[in-house]
C-alpha cells in the first residue's frame, strides 16, 4: 500500500491510500477557499457528567447535494472537489466542518460557577472515502479494498492517538437518509475525541466490575458464550465473530469480536485483517437482502481509550440498522430518548435466524 500525504487548498490533510505503487498523486487542490474554522467548544453538563461539543459553523456544511456536485467524488473539469486527484483507491481528510479541531482561537469564557466547565473542543474530524465511486456502496466493495480501508483506519487511528490531548479515536460509517447522512457518497468519518465517551466509560465500568466480580475479560467471557450458545451467532471464521447481543437494543444489531483480545485496530496481525473484509462483506450482503432494499445502518469501531484502561477494552464492531420490517422504521420515541430504557420490537434469536437466512 501506498500512503500520499498532500495539503488542500485551505491548508487541511489529505492522505491517498493506494493498492498500487504507481498513482500519480501530484495533482494539486485549485480552489479558493476560506480558512477552515477555529475549534469548536465543549461544555460540561454536570448532571449527566458528559461534555457536549458546541459547533456552530457545522449549520453551514453540505447537506445532501446532487451528484454532479458531490464534494467526494475525484474533481473533474468545471467541479473541483475535496479529492484534487481525477481517481482514487482510499482517501482521507480533514473534515472542512468539523466538530473536533486542534485550530484553536482565543480563549473559552467560564462565566456560570458552578454551571459551567467550558473547554477548546480540541481533536480532529476525518472523513474517509471508501471508493471513488458515487454509486457503489461499503457492501460493494472487494475484500481487498476493505482490507486497504483498514489499513487506513489503523494507520490515522495510531497518528491519531498520538496528538497531545486525544483521549479516544473513532471509526465509523452512517449509511442511508433514515440514518442522517447528508452524502450519499460511500464515506465514513473519524472522531478524535479530547475525553472519553460516555458509552465507552460506562462499558469499561461493566468490565472493571466484572473483573473484580469474576476474574475475566467481560467482552471475552461474552464472545466465548455466544459462540458457545450459537443461536445467536450470524457470521463467522477463523478470526472473527458477529453474532446479535442477547440484550439487543436495536431490531438488526450485530457485534463483531476478533477472537484475539486486542485494544484497538493497530494491534491487529495481517492475518486478522485479511480475514475481516470477507466475514463483514457477507454480513452486509445478508442486512441488505433481508428486506430486499438497502439497509440503513451505523456501523461504529468500539476501540480501547488511548491511555486509560487498555487492559479492560476488547476491540469490537457494532453494526446496527433501525429498519425493522419493510416500509417501518424503530424510532427513539419516550422510552428510549427521555429515559434510556430501549424497548425492542424484535427478539435478538429471531434477527440472527432472519440474519442467517438472508444468506442461504
């Protein structure tokens, strides 16, 4: 794999990452552009003891353009885009509207006493470009090219975690308008955040109670019980596992373990990584053809914090869709949004089994 690091017209990264030695990345960005905006703020809500970014300049960002004026797609004659290149294998950027930044600009005002804690929302936003292809979509693509978007998650993971400040880098991909994507373009994104999310510290406190409870790795004990059970389990190899979480909160929920306990996607080994794309390919392929149209989902890397509690963390993706049936979506309605407390419409055993199904 190639790696070309070059700067936009604004002054943001991009990297290519190409499966061949011979791409011409010499093409340079020729758009007149503002300066990218200064780092967003982050303000600590003290009863639920969680930060909540403020960025305002993200109202101004691309929602849903036609194709012909797609900022993802390589530039042509007349559409100068966020890819100078006229093609590409992998690409990733700074997101020109980010919520996370390391551009900091003057101070934060801390006003409100006790109310307050108020901070630079320090970090950094990328979107990762799949394929150049507009119309293709993730479960189109070759477990090669997975394999070279895995490489790119590993390699801006690792640098990622490296900047001063970065508590937890993650990975992502929102699919479909139900879902809230605002570029039909096959992308994802990556987060570099300055704290460590609520999710993420309320998963390790599971674990560290578990460890000290029973003497194990909570996520592993998990994975060896459903592998175990079966019933559960959609996909799986030599390396990997998917299976639908006893306590499902989604209708179409899917969690995928490598059966090695690593902390984050730079620990991989090759073999892993070549084994990944074809398991996940399938079980896109099975999501996709269980209602005959494509799924909405959100397909979310669970990595370990980059300092704290490594020991406790076991790498995982979580893939879930908010289809339940055809023409019907699950929506967080009273229960779920006010309170937390996720009522599913769908037995986790009989999504597996359709799961399954889908595939035969």
């Amino acid at each position: 794999m190639k790696r070309t690091l070059i700067s936009l017209a604004d002054g943001r990264d991009l990297i290519y990452y190409d499966e061949s030695d011979d791409s011409d990345r010499s093409a340079v960005d020729k758009r007149d552009l503002p300066p990218p905006p200064p780092a967003s703020e982050i303000r600590y809500d003290p009863v639920l003891d969680e930060w909540v970014a403020v960025a305002a300049h993200r109202q101004e960002r691309t929602f849903l353009p036609p194709q012909n004026e797609c900022p993802l797609c390589p530039s042509r004659p007349g559409h100068l885009t966020e890819i100078p290149a006229d093609s590409y294998h992998v690409a990733v950027f700074e997101n020109r509207f980010p919520s996370f930044s390391d551009r900091l600009t003057g101070e934060i005002a801390d006003a409100d006493g006790i109310l307050a804690g108020a901070r630079h929302g320090f970090g950094r936003c990328e979107v990762v470009c799949f394929t150049a292809d507009h119309d293709s979509t993730f479960g189109a693509l070759t477990p090669s090219r997975v394999r070279t978007v895995m490489e790119a998650w590993a390699d801006r993971t690792a640098d990622l975690s490296a900047l001063p400040g970065v508590e937890q880098v993650f990975c992502f991909e929102n699919r479909g308008e139900e879902i809230g994507v605002t570029l039909h373009h096959p992308h994802g994104q990556i987060y570099a955040y300055p704290f460590i999310t609520p999710r993420t510290r309320r998963m390790l406190g599971s674990a560290r109670r578990h460890a000290e409870d029973a003497g194990g790795n909570l996520f592993a004990d998990l994975l060896a019980a459903e592998r175990s059970v079966g019933d559960r389990v959609v996909v799986s190899n030599e390396h990997w596992t998917g299976y639908v979480p006893r306590a499902a909160r989604w209708p179409f929920e899917v969690h995928i373990f490598p059966h090695r306990r690593v902390p984050d996607l730079p620990a991989l080994t090759d073999a892993e990584r070549d084994a990944f794309g074809p398991l996940y390919l399938d079980l896109l392929r099975r999501l996709d053809g269980l209602f005959g149209t494509p799924m909405p989902y959100i397909a979310a890397w669970h990595q370990a914090p980059v300092r704290a509690d490594r020991d406790l963390a076991y790498l995982h993706l979580q893939l879930f869709s908010i289809r339940r049936a055809p023409g019907k979506l699950k929506y967080l309605a009273g229960s779920e949004s006010a309170m937390g407390v996720f009522v599913n419409d769908l037995r986790p055993e009989d999504a597996a089994r359709m799961l399954r199904e889908s595939g035969s």
